[in-house]
C-alpha cells in the first residue's frame, strides 16, 4: 500500500507549525496506524530527518495515550483508540491527514504530541475517595446495587484520552469531567465527598478554559469507550443538588 500523508509538523507550543507531505509505501493493511508512522520515522531517520513526535505507552487500547486527528475524526475512521486502528480502514493511494488534539488547553509539545495535564488537574480536584488505612476491607462489606455497579463501571471505562475534547466544536470536557465524578458519586464509598466532588472538579474544569457543552453530541460519537452522553446530563443533576445544598448552608 502506497499511501501520501499530511503531518502537521510544530517544535513546540510558541512555534507556528505546518503540514509537511511524506510518501510512504510498503504498507500492510495488518499493520496498526502507529506501525505505518513507525515505518515513516524510520524512513525519516535514514535519510537524516527529524522523526514525527507522537504520543503512545500501552499500543493496546488501553492507556488513551495515541492522541491523533486522522483525516479530521479523532482517533481516526473507527470508533477505537489509534494504537487500535489498522491500515485496513485506509485504500492504496489514499492522502491521509495527521493532526494533533485541537484546544486551547491541550497546548502542542512537539509535532504530534499535546499537554493534557489539564486532565490531570481536574482529577486532583476531586477525583478520589476517603478511604481509611489498614488492610483491604472484605469485598461484601460495603454493598453496592447492581445498577449502580453496573452504571460506575461504565463511567469508571473512561481512559482520559481528550477525543471528547478534539472531537467537541466547543472543546468541551464535560463528558471526561462528568465520567470521573459519575463513576465515583454513585458508589456509598464517594458518598463523603459527593458534593464537594462535583463543585470542585467542574470549576477546576472551567478554570483549564474548555469550552462551554451544546450537547452536539459529538464527544460521545468520538469516545473510544462509549461513553455515553447522558452522563453530561447526570453530572448537571449532581452539580444542581450540590450547588442548592451549598447555598443552604
């Protein structure tokens, strides 16, 4: 397979950046996508170019790291992570552009590669229980419904990718926001902290500068994991009941 590929191609965040045109061939349609830019910074490398920066840990769809704009969808044609995204999706002789997470709080490191310590602050502000120290407590002793373990371990499949963000006309993160406050408010072990949880991640959220949420609807369509959008509407119903409990007091 002979494929052109647009890369936009910046050296760090205050640099201006562009898209540079490469030509590879040779590619199989069992490779992943990140195999074929393996094989393009391979053929940059010999031929004393700088290779193209992009983000990858896991290669396995796990870790949300793969953060890529591929012909303008994030993480590309298929609802998957890129690492999980195969070169069958794609025709001999196709033009393919690769660009990076576009928002204003996801800053460019390098190339391909994007800052999302943005994701990082929101969860510091919120995202975890109070848990006593000491040895593991039995599994049954603190029982949870089935719905709502059901409803936490959908929210809980969240990887953090930012394809919500990418994919959002607004660059939103309410669907991130509202999977990691979601997951834990349902479950009596982030009851303490529900309220504060919720009050304090979603102002952390707009302090990060992401765009105000239209429910287009377009982050759940990017969303690797299916998160769904109602989540966004479940997070509003928690942030309303804190926000009136707040004032009570």
């Amino acid at each position: 397979m002979k494929l052109t590929l647009r890369v936009w191609r910046q050296k760090n965040a205050d640099a201006d950046g562009t898209m540079s045109t490469y030509e590879v061939d040779g590619i199989s349609s069992d490779m992943s996508f990140l195999e074929m830019l393996d094989v393009l910074n391979e053929q940059l490398i010999l031929s004393g170019e700088d290779p193209v920066a992009f983000d990858h840990d896991c290669r396995e769809g796990i870790c949300g790291a793969c953060s890529l704009v591929i012909n303008g969808d994030a993480h590309g044609p298929e609802r998957t992570t890129t690492c999980q995204l195969h070169m069958r999706s794609f025709k001999d002789g196709d033009t393919i552009d690769i660009e990076p997470w576009r928002a204003a709080p996801f800053p460019v490191i390098k190339d391909l590669v994007v800052d999302r310590s943005a994701f990082d602050r929101i969860i510091q502000a919120g995202g975890y229980i109070t848990a006593p120290t000491g040895s593991a407590p039995e599994a049954h002793a603190t029982p949870v419904p089935k719905a709502d373990a059901d409803f936490a371990f959908e929210h809980a499949e969240c990887i953090g990718c930012g394809a919500c963000v990418a994919a959002c006309p607004n660059g939103a993160a309410m669907l991130f926001t509202s999977a990691k406050i979601n997951h834990l408010n349902v479950l009596p072990q982030g009851a303490p902290e529900r309220e504060t949880r919720v009050l304090d991640m979603v102002a952390q959220m707009d302090a990060e500068g992401f765009g105000g949420c239209t429910l287009t609807g377009e982050c759940a369509t990017a969303c690797p994991k299916g998160i769904p959008l109602m989540s966004i509407t479940s997070m509003n119903k928690e942030w309303l009941r804190a926000t009136r409990k707040a004032g009570k007091r």
